[in-house]
C-alpha cells in the first residue's frame, strides 16, 4: 500500500494511503501537484524569496468546486492548510510545510458593471488586472500601490492605497463576497447576508473562509490623473518630512499622500553613482480633476531643494504600476509597521535615525497619511482597526543575500519596537513581519474588535481549520 507522509493542522505528521489522493485528485478540474511533480518547485515559490516552505500538495483550483473540494480533504484529513491570492505575500501565510496549499491563482476573472459601477472580482487577480478593466469605463476602486499585488490577501488585510483618503479602504468598498466556509458551504455575505462574516472578512483576514469572489464599488476617476513624484537630499529629511506633515494635516479628503524615506532608485534614468543614494520621495495622487489636483500638490515640490521630480499628468493605470520594477520577484523582504495618531517631531527625528543605522540600502520607511474616509469609518463598523490613526509607518526591508536574514530581521524587530514606544502601537495586517507574535499582533491589529471576531471565528470556523494566518483562536 503506498502512503504518504503529511501534516496534519496541529503540526504533527500522520499518512495519506494513495487511494484517498487519488480520489481528492479526480475530484479537481484543475491540477493537483505533488512534491515529485515537475512544475512543484515553481508552483511553491512566492514573490517574497524568503519564504521557502514545501506543501506535500498544490491544488490549482479553477472555480469554486475545485475550492469545495479542497476545503472538504483538508478537513475530513485533519490537513494543515493555506490559501494563496495572487502569491504577493510577505509573510509567507500563503503556503505551509507539509500540507495543502488551495491556489487560487488560476481565477483572474474581473467584470465590470459600468451601469451599476460594480466589479466582481475572482481571488487570483491582481490589481493591475482590475485597474486595467474598471479605467476602460473611468472607474477606479482603492486598490494596491504596486499593481502586482493580489486583491484578495490585500483587501482581507483591510487595504491602504492612494485613494484610500477618498473613498476608505479596499474592504469598505465591498459590497458582498461569495466565501466558502470551513465546513464546504458556499455562502454569499454582505450587509443583509449573514452580516456578521461580512462584518469579519472586511479586515479580518483569511481567518474565516476562502473567498472565490470579491463585489466592489467602483467611482469615477481617470484615465488621466495628477500625480506628485518629488525627490529631496536625506540631509534634508528632518524638515522634509515635518513639511509634508504640516501639508497633511491640512491637506483635504482628494489628496492622498506619503513620505517614503529610500535609496535612490537604480532606474536607467538616474546617474550611476546615484544608485540606492538615500533620499526622501513624496508621492500623492489626487482623486479629483486634474487642473485641481496639479494646484492642490504644488507645495509638495516645495518643501526643500529638490533634486528630482517626475510630477505630472498622468494615466491613473500607470501611476498604480510606476513602482512595480522595484519590488520585483524573489527578493528577500521582512516587513513591519505601526500606526500612529500623530507624527511629533520626536517620532519624525526617531525615524530619521533609524533610517540612517539600516543595514541594506534598499530598506524603505514608508510614512502614510491616513483619515479622511477610512477614518470616518465607526470602528465598529468593519473588523478593521485603528480607524483613528492618522498615519502608518512601515519598515520594508528587502536584501538580496539569504545569509543575512537573521540579522535583517533582527534589525527590522528592533527598529519597530523602538517605533512603537513612541506610536499608539497598533499594527497593520499587511505589515506584520513573519507573524511570529501572533496573539500581540491581532490584538494590535483589531483592538475594540478582536473579542467579536472571536466569537464569528467560533461560528464559521470552530476547528481553526483556517489558521496559516495572524490567527484568530476560536
């Protein structure tokens, strides 16, 4: 009898006899890949080149059975499981060793309604695939600031874009998802439809379910936007950034703006001896008319000696994809963030510092301008949490070398516990690292709401089947 060895959801390893594979195989209309399979190693590999976990199976499903299906073997084997989007994953939750990863990757349909300015949007699509499709009709939903971001693990996550100011978060502009849960039901949750998962997937994560179907609202806006590219000297920095946040402060709900501390990008365009040269990048984009977005972003080209700026009209699909060549594929990425109610001077000066003690030149410090619509929001109205933030921090730092992991992770830890005892101290989904500290970084993340989202976890998951994520105990 041929078997083989797996892991179940508790971490232990137990046997599969070939015969219950090979049935849960006939069951898929798409592939089921194993270990000795030759399309496996490329099957497993995330954009994040961190990561590096070995599932003992790969389903690829094509629709929604094959999403059944799979849920239903995991379950009755006692499988470990993941999910995977589109792959653009940080943390690594997409995968896991041992187990059974549902890839959803082959599901990439978008249909727009133009009449009811809806898209219904399938999990293994990207945002680049739902830009290029709702600016056909001059629509637009929140969506990612990197265009090969999967929508479904970033609007779970909640979702910070450069509309987010505008019209709030990827997942406040859901109006329903078609999810199955984890006993195989396919279930349509909105604000009349079991209300209470609808309420949890709009920030919660894949803690409930498997969506196969995201319905958003779209708005007017594009093709032609203003977009503010400027580039200032790192020696400028400390007044740099109090500039842009006095700007902020004032600036209204249309601008959506970010103070990004960086290396120069190695573009064709910049001088050799530029490359990764630190500088500080403000980037905003104007959810409006153009002629009004080209004044209302004027002062962020004024805000010290500018050494670069690519400020201009522009096509709204190729400002969502301008950064795309800079978080290419297999870099090792460790990512942390921490939200703020305010940005001091203390906190500013902080950040400057630790900016300047990176250990690789590609470590970004990412400084979001919140409110306007997303924090408008009850926070008890979506899982989402820390709706009264008005800024994020992140630390994104990426490498090339893998025998430095250890040490960049270390400092990256080190940077965000200094952050955080000068910020609020909650922390964004999307942002948080491998997950390590899971019971901190959910409590940090949901606040007010982690106790309800308990008790849905209880109702729609009661076995935590769903638990490769910041996980929800139930």
């Amino acid at each position: 009898m041929i078997e083989m060895r797996v892991t179940t959801s508790t971490g232990a390893d137990t046997v599969l006899e070939e015969a219950v594979i090979e049935g849960f195989e006939s069951s898929l209309r798409g592939a089921l890949i194993r270990r000795h399979d030759a399309g496996y190693e490329d099957a497993r590999k995330l954009w994040n080149g961190m990561i590096d976990k070995h599932p003992a199976f790969i389903a690829r499903c094509l629709g929604v059975e094959d999403v059944v299906h799979s849920i239903d073997f995991a379950r009755d084997n006692d499988l470990l499981l993941a999910v995977r989007g589109g792959g653009h994953n940080v943390a690594g939750n997409a995968l896991c060793d041992g187990g059974l990863v549902i890839d959803l990757s082959p599901m990439k349909a978008v249909r727009v309604d133009p009449v009811r300015r809806t898209a219904r949007v399938r999990p293994g699509a990207n945002w680049g695939d739902v830009d290029k499709e709702t600016q056909l009709h001059g629509l637009v939903t929140p969506g990612g600031e990197v265009s090969t971001t999967g929508v479904a693990g970033f609007t779970l996550g909640g979702g910070m874009g450069l509309l987010r100011r505008k019209w709030g978060l990827a997942c406040d502009n859901l109006i329903s998802v078609e999810i199955v849960t984890a006993d195989g039901q396919v279930i349509t949750a909105s604000e009349t439809e079991h209300p209470d998962l609808f309420w949890a997937v709009r920030g919660g994560g894949g803690n409930f379910g498997v969506v196969t179907c995201f319905e958003f609202r779209l708005h007017p806006l594009g093709p032609e936007i203003y977009g503010a590219t400027t580039i200032y000297p790192f020696e400028e920095a400390a007044s740099v950034l109090r500039n842009w946040r006095d700007f902020a402060h004032e600036a209204p709900d249309e601008v959506t703006s970010e103070a990004l501390i960086w290396g120069m990008p190695p573009l064709p365009e910049v001088p050799p001896e530029m490359h990764w040269a630190p500088v500080v990048i403000l980037v905003a984009m104007y959810a409006g008319p153009v002629d009004e977005g080209e004044r209302a972003l004027q002062p962020l080209q004024e805000m010290g000696t500018a050494i670069g700026d690519l400020s201009a009209r522009q096509q709204y699909v190729a400002m969502q994809s301008d950064m795309d060549p800079l978080f290419a594929d297999g870099q090792l990425n460790y990512w942390k963030s921490v939200f703020a109610d305010s940005l001091n001077d203390e906190v500013l000066d902080e950040i400057v510092v630790l900016y300047a003690s990176r250990l690789s030149p590609q470590t970004l410090f990412g400084l979001r301008h919140l409110g306007g619509a997303m924090g408008r929001v009850p926070e008890a109205a979506t899982a989402y949490g820390n709706r009264a933030a008005q800024f994020n921090i992140s630390i994104d730092n990426t490498w090339q070398d893998p025998a430095r992991n250890r040490e960049m992770i270390s400092w990256t830890r080190a940077a965000w516990a200094s952050l955080r005892e000068l910020t609020n101290g909650g922390v964004y989904l999307n942002f948080a690292g491998l997950g390590e500290e899971n019971e901190l970084l959910a409590r940090a993340a949901y606040g007010r709401n982690y106790h309800r989202l308990v008790d849905v976890k209880r109702r729609y998951d009661p076995t935590n089947l769903f638990r490769t994520n910041v996980n929800i105990s139930p």
